[in-house]
C-alpha cells in the first residue's frame, strides 16, 4: 500500500470544532518559567491551536538511567491546555541523552568507513541497537503511561526526522539485522546469490555470516548489495517506527500516531510510500532551497506528500518563518512568502501549518534559524505575518477535512528508481532522478495543467497521461502494470535511462529501455551520455544536455516527434510517440530541462486530451491546486510571479487569502487567493 487505510486526524479537545491546526515545535525547556506566559499570550495572539512538545527533552525527562523528572512538562502541558492550546506530544526517543551513549557506546552509529559517530549532535543511535531500543521503548511506554488521560495529548509524535541524519549505519548490528532481512526476502543463499550476481568477481556467498554491509571496499561494491542495503535501511527505521507505535497504540489506543516525514529536495533515504501504511495520518517536514525552482519544489514535494497520504488531510509539521541556518547563505524570506509557502501546502492537502521553531533559541546549534517569534520579538514584521496567517487560516475552516482533487495527468515517483539510478559504476554520475521529475512538474505549472505526483505503486486509474521520467527499476509487475493503462487508452510518456533494470538490478536484454522497448516501439543499443558541456540540439529549438540517446524505431506505429540536430546522432530521433489503440507511449532520449519540455508536455497533453483548467492568460503565471470536501470545491490560486495578476477570470467566491482581500481583482505578487466554487 502506498498510504495509509485507517486515516485519523487529531483528537482535539473539542471535537466538534472544525479548524486548520496552526502552531510550532515549542521547547519551553530552553527558557525560564517567567517566559511561558509570554508564550501563551502570544500564541493565543497569533491564533495558535497546537504545538509539538518534548522532541529533544529525553536528557530533561530522564536525566540518569533511575531518575524520572517530569514536573517541568507537566506544567507546561496544563498552561498550555488551560489556554486551548493542544499538545501533539514527541516521544522524546529522537537523540539518546549523554549517561547513555556514555554507558552504552554500542548504540553509536558506524560509517561506512567504520568510523563511530560521536555524541555532540542529535540522532547518535543506531536504528538496529537492541540496547537503544531497550532504553527508548522504556520511554515511550513511560511517557505513554503518564499522558494517556491527558485531555490536551492530540497526537503522538514518534522521535523526530527518523534517518535524517543515521539512515545508514554500518555496524556489526546492523550487519546481523541486514541478513535477517536478506533471509527474510531471499529464503534461501542461493536465491540472494543469483539476486546479487555474485558470481561476478567470486562474490559467490555460502554462509549468511560472510554477508556484510557495503563497508567502504577497494572498489565498487555489489550494485544489488547496494540496492538492498538502501532498502534494508529504510525498513530498519520503519520497524523501529512500528515498534514505538506499538505501544502508543496499546496504551493510548484513542490518541492517534504520526511521524514527520522529510519529503523535500534530495531526502531520498526513506521511501515514504512505505511507511505511510504506519501512520494514522501523515506529517511532512519541508525547508525551501533557494533556487530558480525554489517553489516549484515546494509544490511537487506538497504534491508528493498529499499524494502519500492517498490524498488525505495531512499535517506540515515543520517549514520556516524566513531563513534556516544549515544552508551556505541563510537568506530572509521575500515579503508575502512566509503565507504563500504555507498556503501552498495547505492547496496540496495539509490540514496544519506549523513551524520549527515557536521561540527563536539563544543558544545551541540552531539558535540563527527563524522562527515564529524570532530575536526581535514580537514587535517585528515577521511575528506581525504570523499572525496575519493565522488569521488566515482561521477563515480557511471550510476547507478542513477536504481531500486534494485528483488531476487527470500524473507524474509517477518510484524510490528505487531513485536509488539505482544513482549508483556508482553508471554510463553518468551527473544523473539527478528527481531533478528530471520535478523539471517535468516545472514544465506542468508553467503550461498551467494539473499534475498529481504519485508513488509509483500507486493506481493509475482515472488519469490519461502519466509522466514517468528515469524509471530506471521496472519489475515485471510493473511492466504490465504500464502496458495494461496505455493499452486501456492510457497516456504514457518515459525517458533516458528508463526500463533498464529489474527488481534486482539485473538489466533486461535485448536493448535499451529494456522492460520497456516493445510498448515504446523503440531500441537503443549503447547508452548516450553527454561529457560536461557537450550539448545535443533539436530541430524545435531546444538543447538536451547530459543524455542522447542513439534510438531506433522498431514499430510502424512509432512516429517521431523531434529530431536531434547536432552531435552523433544528427537526424536520429530525440521524442517519440507509439500509438497502441486508443493510447500511446512516448520516449524523450535526453534531458531538456523544464524550459525545454514545455512544448513537449504541451504536444504529449494535447495528444492525451489534457488541458488547463485555467484561463490561457494565468497558464504559468498561476499555479491551481484543488481540494474538494463536503463544503463545496475550493480553487487555491497561487501567484507564481513577483507581480501582481489579474484573476477575474476565474469564477468562485473569494473565500481567504494573500490576493484580493481589498476587493479587486489583483492576486499580489506571491499571493495566495482561495475561491470556493460549487462543486
């Protein structure tokens, strides 16, 4: 399953009030007990309704193997909730305190070069440790214990970011778990020795306890070794996700469960898809990378998570007031951005918008990271917008509860594809999987068409054109999966280095894109590569960069749609198009960045019968997202320019946002209007 089946959203204290979730990560422990007032008054300013409590309070919480201190917490859950202010309380398991690495040092994570991460920073614990595991579960079930009555605990946040920084660890007990995990998928030796190919390079296992982790070796380790471990390492979090909700879920059995999930940029340890099945709702962590697709990628990762969810509400757990202090150059955010970041994850599905941090810290390694209430204080333009968001998002209550409206056309995101493409030992070690989806997603908001971004084992039914760029991995199952939409009236469309391997890495013969060849009616006998710099021009004008592939069309129904130019394979085809009935596949040989894909999306839409849903004039200026609940049907406009335009052309009643509240028709510039429309 790609989400999650048992969906429920948070137990608030008063139930029967229909509200978007607004508020922090919030870590009284950091200031004296005089601040805490302050910081109710001025939640309840900026509309707050919750906050996330005790993420990195294990060391308060337990500060020796035999002492318990939970006074401090228990008076700040009770202000907070005198003041309605609900708490989605951590575990606190996130960062072990220093008595116990300091006792256990065996829990401490291993790199692949068998060097030991220290103490000093946070998440020094190895996902496989049964000893961690021992002390952290002891926790949760205490924690669990003491608040399982507590009317203001509306969720349980387990740990906090699992792998952002020990997804892999190359230990002796993480070896001992990964070939339990190989038995578990193999069965057999035999079955893993034709799965890795180990009769290459006399690899040939005849005991399970030869079998290590890909530690740093003399040259390339096993490819499918390396596939599995990635895969091994995902499920290891999610196992130790699985085991703290366990007993959440027995003890609290009312109280629902998340994690935060880090569906941004190049996070590509977790596949998501997966563990969204252990949820009761999804919770997503974003930061924004500045770029030339800074919101672009806000709004395919908002995209993706909302479609993790199955299309359920989902919670943004964290995002950023202005700038963050982990990247080279922390810039401020651009006026109007703080709203039009977080409305754009509420257009995807979010049903709350909460920041990391409430207070700005004065000290610790954060302490330059913004936040609600940053170092000025409240007499600030930034605490002055947090406020006018939460108002905001008071009006936006009709829209609780609605589910994101599926597109008709979809770009498929498949983690192991991720993974393969980026090992070692490939024709290119420039390929960047997601930045070809998310060039894809750019070149769907700038023609203005909808496209939802969906996991890869996700159905494909209802939707007429998928978009499914460097599908590198294609199982069998897949395969058919692909061939039965097109054959069905489907549209698909694929790319380089698509098709090329199976399940285990294995390549499919007979020629390039391999699983893949038949259904496009294409072959390609060697990969095409571009050296840094060389470029492969087409006849509309475009130029591809880091791929070209040499194609052949092997069926009549194979027509070709460009044309390379220049280079090797002057003359030879750069897109194609098979028709199969009623549907078609298509193959772009190289990469030809959003601004290049334009005219190609908008050939392979119109080919599929796919239009904007908005006016010719906002196409690409304008992104649409909808959402769609018992209330009526509800259009988020959001103003992808730094200039203010015209939406009057796009019928509903303005319902919120940053655009036409003075009564014209002016989206500003990074605004945000809501429209709610009959359905």
């Amino acid at each position: 399953m790609t989400h999650t089946t048992h969906h429920r959203w948070l137990r608030w204290p008063s139930p029967d009030t229909k509200r978007l979730a607004f508020g922090a990560d919030y870590n009284p422990e950091q200031w004296p007990r005089e601040v805490w007032t302050e910081d109710v008054r001025l939640m309840r300013e900026a509309g707050v309704n919750i906050v996330s409590l005790a993420i990195f309070s294990w060391a308060r919480i337990q500060p020796a193997r035999d002492s318990w201190d939970f006074s401090w917490l228990d008076d700040i859950i009770g202000l907070l909730h005198a003041n309605g202010i609900a708490v989605d309380l951590a575990t606190a398991t996130a960062s072990p305190p220093p008595w116990l690495a300091a006792e256990h040092p065996e829990i401490l994570p291993v790199t692949q070069n068998g060097e030991t991460l220290w103490p000093g920073g946070r998440q020094h614990w190895r996902p496989t440790s049964p000893v961690f595991r021992e002390h952290a579960l002891t926790l949760v079930r205490t924690m669990a214990e003491r608040y399982k009555d507590h009317p203001a605990v509306c969720a349980w946040h387990v740990s906090n970011e699992l792998g952002c920084h020990n997804i892999y660890d190359y230990s002796d007990d993480a070896a001992a778990a990964f070939r339990n995990w190989l038995q578990d998928r193999y069965g057999t030796l035999e079955e893993l020795n034709t799965a890795w190919g180990t009769d290459f390079w006399s690899q040939r296992y005849a005991d399970w306890n030869h079998i290590l982790p890909p530690r740093k070796a003399a040259s390339y380790p096993n490819p499918t070794q390396q596939l599995d471990f990635k895969r091994f390492s995902s499920d290891s979090l999610r196992d130790y996700l699985r085991a703290e909700r366990r007993i959440l879920s027995s003890i609290t059995p009312d109280i629902p469960v998340t994690t935060n999930f880090m569906v941004m940029g190049e996070t590509k340890g977790m596949d998501y898809s997966a563990w969204a099945a252990d949820v009761d709702f999804v919770s997503n962590d974003h930061y924004v990378v500045p770029g030339p697709q800074d919101h672009d990628e806000l709004s395919f990762s908002a995209n993706l998570t909302g479609n993790i969810a199955g299309g359920n509400p989902w919670f943004l757990m964290e995002h950023s007031t202005s700038a963050v202090n982990w990247q080279p150059v922390n810039t401020p955010k651009k006026p109007g951005a703080l709203a039009r970041d977080s409305l754009t994850h509420v257009a995807h599905g979010a049903d709350a918008v909460c920041f990391f941090q409430w207070r700005q810290s004065r000290a610790g390694a954060e302490k330059y990271h913004s936040a609600m209430v940053s170092h000025a204080g409240s007499d600030s333009r930034l605490f002055r917008d947090v406020t006018a968001l939460g108002r905001t998002l008071g009006e936006l209550s009709p829209v609780t509860g609605s589910r994101r409206e599926p597109a008709r056309a979809a770009i498929l995101f498949d983690w192991d594809s991720w993974w393969a493409s980026e090992l070692d030992s490939h024709p290119s070690d420039r390929l960047r999987y997601r930045q070809e989806a998310l060039d894809w997603y750019s070149a769907f908001l700038a023609t203005g068409i909808r496209a939802d971004v969906l996991p890869a084992a996700a159905s494909l039914d209802g939707y007429q054109l998928v978009i499914a760029p460097v599908l590198h991995v294609v199982p069998a199952e897949l395969r058919s999966r692909l061939t039965a939409f097109v054959e069905s009236g489907g549209h698909l469309v694929t790319t380089y280095f698509s098709g090329i391997v199976d399940q285990n890495d294995h390549v499919w013969l007979g020629g390039y894109p391999g699983a893949l060849s038949d259904l496009l009616g294409i072959r390609v006998e060697e990969f095409g590569p571009l050296a840094p710099g060389e470029e492969a021009r087409l006849d509309d004008g475009s130029t591809g960069t880091l791929w070209a592939d040499s194609v052949a069309t092997t069926s009549a129904e194979t027509k070709i749609l460009r044309r390379f130019t220049s280079g090797d394979h002057a003359g030879e085809p750069a897109v194609t198009r098979r028709s199969v009935g009623s549907g078609s596949a298509g193959y772009v040989a190289t990469r030809l960045g959003s601004a290049g894909l334009v005219p190609v999306l908008r050939e392979f839409a119109g080919l599929a019968g796919v239009e904007s849903e908005l006016p010719a004039e906002l196409c690409g200026a304008v992104e649409l997202a909808v959402r769609t609940g018992e209330d009526g049907r509800f259009l988020f406009l959001i103003n992808r320019t730094d200039q203010a335009v015209d939406i009057s052309a796009v019928p509903g009643a303005v319902l919120a946002g940053t655009g036409p509240g003075d009564g014209t028709a002016k989206l500003a510039a990074r605004g945000v209007a809501v429209l709610k429309s009959p359905k």
